[in-house]
C-alpha cells in the first residue's frame, strides 16, 4: 500500500507465461520437440502495469490472483516494479492464471490463456478502489479481465475525468456502451475488425471509423514492425512508421503499446505524443525474451526516438 495516488490504475490480468519455444506453428495432433522451456510473468493487465511504471507513471493494479507460488511471483514482480497492489486480491483456494506459449522461430506466438482467479475480478473489486480510480489519470484494460469489472471501473472514470483505455485483446465483440466509454482503444489489425464486427476483408479505415461512430474517442490500430495509425475524433487520420529491430518474440509488444501509451497520457502528453512514445516502446520490447525483459524504461525509449531523428535528419 502506498499514500501517494497513482497516476495510471490498471484493471489487470495476470497470468504466469509457460513459455516453448518450437521451430514452428503446429499442426493439429502434432508432437514436436522444444528447444526450450521458461516461465515468466505475463498477463495483458499486468505487462500494460509494468510498462507504464518503467516509463515512469506511478501505477496500481485492480487484479486477483491465487494464493499459490504463480500468484506470489505477481507480488514479487509488482514489488520490484514499484506498483501498488493494495487493490490485489489473493483468492484463498484458486489457482492463478496461467498462459500457454509457443514462440516460433520468427519470433512469433501461439497464446492460451486460462484465467483461474482472475474471472472473479468484478465489480466488488472495483468499488473497493473506486477513490484510487477517481484519483488517477488514466485507467487501463484488456479483454482478458471480465467485461463487467472494465465497464464499472470505466464508468467510474469517466465520471472523474480519468482517460480511458482499452486494449481488445483477446478479440470479441464489445457492447455499445463500453465503446462509448473508452478514450482510446488500441486494438491490431484483426481485432479492429472483429471490433467493428466487419469482415477480415475490410478496410482498418472502414472498421475504425465504425468504432468512432459508436462513441469511442480514438482508436489506435497497432501494426507490429509497421508501427501504427490513429483515428480520432474529428480529427484527420494520422500514421507513425515503426522500428526495425531485432526480435526475439513478440510476446506482450501490444501490452507494453498501451503501458507506454498510459504513462505518456499521465504526464500530460497529447494523444499523437503519447503514441510515439508507445510506439517506441514496443519497438524495443521485442528485443528480448519474453513479455517483459526488454520493456524500456523512458529514457531507453527516449533514446531510441532521437538515434531515429538522427538517422533521418
Ligand atoms: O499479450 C501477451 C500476454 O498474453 C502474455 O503475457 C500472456 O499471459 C497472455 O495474456
């Protein structure tokens, strides 16, 4: 517990990540040797938690975990990361959650996620830091944590003034009145579309303008190595261009989007600021392994913004 308000609170998963890494995507009855196996914190909540307090917010987690060792090792890593958790519940008697992994030798992954004592988080746990929700800046989500726990704490929000942002992930339909309540949603390419309940063949453009028609303020579509482009409200769209970097996997590259984007919101950036910074920021965090070992603090992903100004200039 701390005395001092968060500026980012963050309605968060967590999962501990049980991670092989297998040459390629497997075929269905398939067996195939790893080359190796980590476990390794994770959780859409929890990484967006972690990349907002190493890009320097000062963040609270809404989350519950389970009172065994995976649940102890979210304590422990919120600890070392400086994130408050007087709002974590530890479920007597339930397990963690817990996410499968496969990482490919591309650098991509296969994800399965079983929640365990994270689909109890609802709306008791929220009304319990509903002053701390009041009291920050920016609230943050994923789908990973039920939908009525997001919409009362974005209620909430909105009635303090506090930004809103929601990462759709994973993808699913979202009820009218939770789009409306969202600031900004930083969904990828194919989760824009299930959003706006389009077909795969439609246009980002076409789906996002849907969104926005529903009452979301800004959508920020995340599109891996290609950066990302923003619509907004009233505004002309606006695209950034991404990093090329050297990845190693890309496990948790949207979560540390919306972390960044969170921190850079607190401090008061605009929204076409905030996203360069996130931008950045996910560009570095595929550099290692894992959703969180390469997660920059700000100075790191200051410093990648100006080697690419120099690059350029
Ligand atoms: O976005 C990456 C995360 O998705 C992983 O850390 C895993 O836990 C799943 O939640």
């Amino acid at each position: 517990m701390t005395d001092v308000a968060c500026n980012v609170i963050c309605i968060a998963s967590w999962n501990a990540d049980l991670v092989s890494r297998v040459a390629r995507p497997m075929a269905r009855g398939e067996t195939l040797m790893a080359h190796s196996f980590d476990i390794q914190p994770g959780g859409k909540g929890s990484n967006a938690a972690v990349a907002a307090a190493r890009q320097g917010a000062t963040v609270g987690v809404i989350a519950r975990i389970g009172d065994d060792d995976f649940g102890r090792m979210a304590l422990a890593l919120w600890a070392r990361e400086g994130i408050d958790t007087e709002h974590a519940e530890v479920a007597a008697n339930e397990r963690s959650g817990v996410a499968q992994i496969l990482v490919f030798d591309d650098g991509d992954n296969s994800i399965a996620v079983a929640t365990g004592a994270g689909a109890g988080l609802g709306q008791v746990n929220v009304d319990k830091a509903s002053e701390a929700i009041r009291a920050c800046k920016v609230v943050i989500t994923s789908n990973e944590v039920p939908q009525a726990a997001t919409l009362a704490a974005f209620k909430i929000a909105r009635d303090a003034n506090a930004k809103t942002i929601l990462n759709p992930a994973p993808a699913v339909a979202l009820p009218d009145e939770l789009i409306a309540l969202c600031d900004v949603l930083t969904p990828n390419e194919s989760e824009v579309r299930v959003l706006a309940g389009m077909s795969a063949q439609a246009s980002m453009a076409d789906a996002s303008q849907a969104i926005l028609d529903k009452g979301c303020r800004a959508v920020i579509v995340t599109l891996g190595s290609r950066g990302c482009a923003l619509w907004h409200q009233g505004q002309s769209p606006q695209t950034l261009a991404g990093w090329s970097m050297q990845v190693i996997d890309t496990i948790g590259a949207g979560d540390t989007f919306t972390g960044a984007l969170a921190a850079a919101l607190a401090r008061g950036e605009t929204l076409v600021e905030a996203m360069t910074c996130a931008n950045a920021a996910a560009a570095l965090s595929v550099t290692g392994r894992g959703a969180i070992a390469a997660m920059p603090t700000l100075a790191q992903s200051q410093n990648l913004k100006k080697s690419t100004l120099k690059e350029t200039a």
